[in-house]
C-alpha cells in the first residue's frame, strides 16, 4: 500500500500541458493556446495546409483551445475533412466579396466540377460578364492578404432566422422550419454572417490558392485537389456535363423545388408523390430518349458501353434501357466485362503492393475486343466466365448473335478510347452514368454527389453484400481515386449522360441510414465521416419506401427492385451454343 506522504494537493495546473501526435512526438505548450497555436511550431506547417485536427477523436476547428492533454492528429488539405473545411471556408470568402460589390443580388453555387470547383451563378440579374468575374476574384484576394478572421457565434433559432429575414434569405428560413437543434452557428468575416455546414479556418489568410473561371452562364471558383493542395491545374470544358446539370436545374423548376427546405416542405404538406412520380417519369423520359437515339441509327450502333462512378445505378439503368430497346424491336445481349479480368496472378498492383483489380491493364482487353468483332462478324464465341473465388478465367457459354441484336457492355473502362480501338466510332455508342445531385440545402451550402454516392453504397452494400457501414466508409477513398483515374477523365467521350439523381433520394435513404451509421463506434477511424453524416442526414425529413416506384434506380440500393432478377441476355434471342 502507498504511503500518503507520497501524495499532496497541488494549488493549480501546470502552465504547460503536452499533445501527442500520432508519430510518436509530444508537443509541450501554454495551457489555452488553440491548435493554431500549437502548430505552427511544427516543421510541416508549410506543407500541405493543416486546416484542422482530431483532439481526442473529435474533429475540430484551429481554434480550438487545449485545456489538458490530448492525443491530436492534424488535419491537412491532402484529407477528405481538410478539404471540406478549405473548400467551405473559400466558399464563405466567394459570398463575402460577391456581397461587397453586388449587394442587391443573389449568388448560388450551384453544383461542383469534376476538376475542383464549383459551378456558381448569378440570380436576379444577367449573367456577369469577365471584367465582373474578375473584379470579386480581386475583392477575394484583399481580403486573403488582409488576414481577416473568421469568427464564431453560437445563436438562437430566433435570432437566426430574424437575421436571415433582415437579408432575405428566403432559402435559409425555409430550411431553419426543420431544424431540430435550438441553436445554429453563424460565422462572421467582417460584417458579413452566414450559416455554413462544417468548420472554417480561422481566417481569410489561409484561402491562397483559388481561382475564378468565366463559364457559360456564370463561373466557376476553383480550388486546389487533395493531391496538390499548393496547385491549380488547368480547367476542363466539360461542355456535355455542363448541359446534364442545366437540365437537371430545369426538371427542379419544373418541380418547384429549388433547396432542401422546399423538398422539407413537400414531405410536411403531402405533395412529395407527385415529386416522386415526376421525378421517376423524368428519368424514364430521358432512357426513353436515349433509346430512341440508338434506334433511329438503324443497323448502325452495334456496341453500347455503360460507364460510370460506384452507386450511381448503372445496373438499373442498363436494363430499364434494355426494356426501351425491346420496344424498337431492338434485342440487347449483355457481355459482363468482368469475366474478361486476367487471372489473379497476372493482375497489376498498386503503390501498397495490393491488386489493383480497378487498372485497365487488369482487363483482357485484346481478348475482349476479338470477341466483339468475331460476333459483330456472325461468328459464335465462347465467352469466357471468371471464378471470383479462385481468381481464374474459365470458359463460357457459347453464342452467337442474331441480325437484330446489339451488345451492351457495363463497366468502369467503358468510356476509355484504349477499349475495342480497332471498332468504328460510328458503331459504338457510349453511356455514362452518374448521380449528379444538384439540390442544395441553401445557396451556399451545396450537398455533395460524394455524399449521395456513398450514402446509397453504404445501404446497398449492407443489403445486399453483408459488408459494414464501417467497410464501406474504409474502402471509399481507394474507390475515389480509382473513379478519378479510370472514369472520371473519360466521361466527355460519351455520346451521352444519364444523371441518375433523384431530388427526393437522400429523404428516402435516411431511414435505411441512419441506423447503420450509429453502428459504427466512437474511436474508429470511420467515426467522423458517419458523425459527419448524420449531422447532415439530420436535416431531412424522412420518406416511406413504400412511396417509392418498384422499377426506380433508388429500388437497386433499398432493395425490392422489379429488375433484380432481370437478366438482359435472357431477353435476347441470341443463339446458345
């Protein structure tokens, strides 16, 4: 037993209190400094931006003041949480200058770009012309080199939203009717004030690196990727998906629903069946047309390739596509690009030395475009099978196609010129798909098609694949960067776009969720993405199923899909050997 002379009272704490990082280094320093504080000691605070930190597994601002010990991991740009904190933050600084010079009107970002950017427009006004674009990129950048910062207030809803009435923030009011907290956090950069959904950075200083590109009706404010947060590479045109998110932003006038608080609004008062039902006629109405467009080419189009992201319904719309097609008389037969994998061994290997079954060279691309041929020729093929399980090709069915039958191949090279090279482009026709969410929850507070995605992955995969809310959130970052190298580069070369978003979706995923989401325990790395998403998940009204048509894209993720069992070569008339 200790002997109590080993103990006494001490009159205070230390002046000093120690963080231990995450590779083993103790940082000393004054009791109450904030994490900014802290860092800026440290040899990597003119790396790659750290915007943030995880204080005793909770994500915080660099403001944050550190009363005891803590085991800190900083957060910089190179994160998917650092990321969002930079972009939001720019966002803040875009509306505080655009507000400067423009007081009278409204400014929307209204959906972001494959490249890092977001698409934003003005309203009540004709579009700014370059000379306008260029003077709120220079109010930005005073206000960067000014250091300005970015403060923090906790209010009332009360106050709020007699705040938001003052300016008239119609969209902003409309969202707080739903808000379950008795408070909101508003940030202030001079005498601008505003709610945004997520931490900032302490201050304009931080927002360096940002550009403002002239585009179509309005511009784009780029920012810097996760990986080369100090570098702006140059812009894409992206004439094809700039029009996809123009006639989405139509079919939401057509639907009166211009935010999350009108979507809200809809579920309260009883009309959400009719946006339910439009919304799935407006996706019919589009296969339809791209049906249409393959048929009218007679005998020309032989090959339909589908391409597109993870969870963006690529199934669903292949056969909802495949039933317009029998309707022209048209016999679509599926070749599964999967079973032209090379054998396990043979597959390439990324930096981690893992399979990297994603790379265009893990497909036997040679063996798939000879088979093509010899049946665009009438020649019968034995297509080959490959076993998941022992990571071998094996042979197939044998077939042979009939006169009025065409291919359709889905998978994530579809839209790679590398594939079937050797086949004319006026035989080929190209399909990419994609949730491309454009309903946002106000002007300035975007919801992500990231997040859509990886909400439907993380219902689907633990519906149909037995895998953990926890898997899916570990996994997302390796399927990003595999979209971004394989996908996302090539999806200007298709002959068309599918935008498999449907406005009321996210209301329909929360029940399904939500539950998983509070699987997954604090402590684990994935604990801050599903806090994140259900901080956000919170501000939607939820949707019966049952509401929801048994053929729409969404049934792929919830389950009960009329299709599951839908086979497209079943349908087709080709001969089996």
């Amino acid at each position: 037993m200790s002997n109590p002379t080993d103990f006494k009272f001490v009159a205070k704490p230390d002046e000093n209190i120690n963080i231990n990082l995450p590779d083993g280094r103790i940082m000393c320093g004054k009791r109450g400094a904030t994490l900014e504080e802290f860092f800026q000691i440290m040899p990597e605070w003119d790396g790659s931006q750290i915007v943030g930190a995880v204080v005793g597994g909770i994500l915080k601002e660099l403001t944050f003041r550190l009363d005891k010990e803590y085991d800190v991991i900083p957060v910089n740009m190179s994160t998917a949480d650092g990321s969002k904190i930079y972009r939001r933050s720019l966002t803040f600084l875009l509306e505080t200058a655009f507000e400067d010079l423009y007081p009278d009107y409204l400014l929307t970002v209204d959906h972001s770009v494959p490249s890092g950017g977001y698409y934003c427009k003005i309203i009540g006004r004709q579009p700014l012309d370059r000379n306008e674009i260029k003077a709120i990129e220079s109010r930005m950048r005073e206000l960067v080199d000014a250091d300005i910062p970015i403060l923090k207030e906790q209010v009332s809803l009360d106050k709020a939203r007699a705040y938001f009435e003052k300016k008239g923030y119609k969209d902003k009011i409309r969202l707080l009717k739903y808000r379950q907290k008795p408070y909101l956090v508003l940030y202030q950069l001079e005498s601008h004030r505003d709610y945004h959904h997520g931490y900032m950075v302490p201050s304009t200083g931080y927002l360096k690196v940002f550009r403002l590109l002239p585009r179509g009706e309005g511009f784009i404010l780029q920012y810097p990727r996760r990986n080369s947060p100090k570098v702006l590479y140059p812009m894409p045109g992206y004439s094809k998906l700039m029009g996809i998110f123009k006639q989405y932003g139509s079919w939401l006038e057509s639907l009166d629903i211009d935010s999350l608080g009108a979507l809200n609004d809809s579920i309260k008062n009883g009309s959400i069946r009719e946006i339910i039902l439009v919304s799935e006629a407006l996706h019919e109405q589009k296969i339809s047309q791209i049906a249409e467009k393959i048929a009218k080419r007679g005998n020309q189009y032989k090959v339909v390739m589908i391409s597109g992201p993870t969870s963006s319904g690529k199934t669903t719309f292949s056969k909802r596509l495949a039933i317009q097609l029998l309707t022209y008389g048209i016999s679509p037969f599926a070749i599964e690009m999967d079973d032209y994998f090379v054998d396990r061994e043979k597959t390439p290997k990324d930096e981690n030395g893992k399979y990297d079954f994603e790379s265009f060279k893990a497909l036997d691309a040679d063996l798939l475009e000879s088979d093509v041929r010899s049946l665009l020729r009438g020649e019968e093929v034995t297509l080959p099978k490959f076993n998941f399980k022992t990571g071998l090709r094996e042979q197939g069915r044998k077939i042979r196609l009939n006169e009025n039958q065409i291919i359709v191949m889905e998978g994530i090279h579809g839209l790679n010129p590398a594939l079937l090279p050797q086949i004319s482009k006026s035989n080929t026709f190209r399909i990419y798909v994609s949730c491309l969410t454009q309903l946002n929850m106000d002007y300035y507070n975007r919801i992500s098609t990231t997040d859509t995605r990886m909400l439907r992955r993380i219902v689907r995969d633990a519906q149909t694949r037995g895998y953990s809310p926890q898997r899916t959130i570990d996994l997302w970052d390796s399927v990003r960067k595999g979209e971004r190298e394989y996908i996302f580069k090539h999806q200007e070369n298709a002959n068309e776009i599918f935008n498999s978003a449907l406005v009321y979706e996210l209301a329909a995923l929360k029940p399904y969720a939500e539950p998983l989401l509070r699987q997954i325990s604090f402590g684990s790395p994935e604990y801050l993405e599903a806090k994140r998403l259900l901080a956000f998940l919170n501000w939607f009204l939820p949707i019966e199923s049952g509401l929801i048509p048994d053929n729409s894209i969404l049934r792929e993720f919830i389950g009960n899909s009329i299709l599951e069992d839908f086979n497209l070569w079943q349908h087709g008339s080709a001969h089996e050997g």
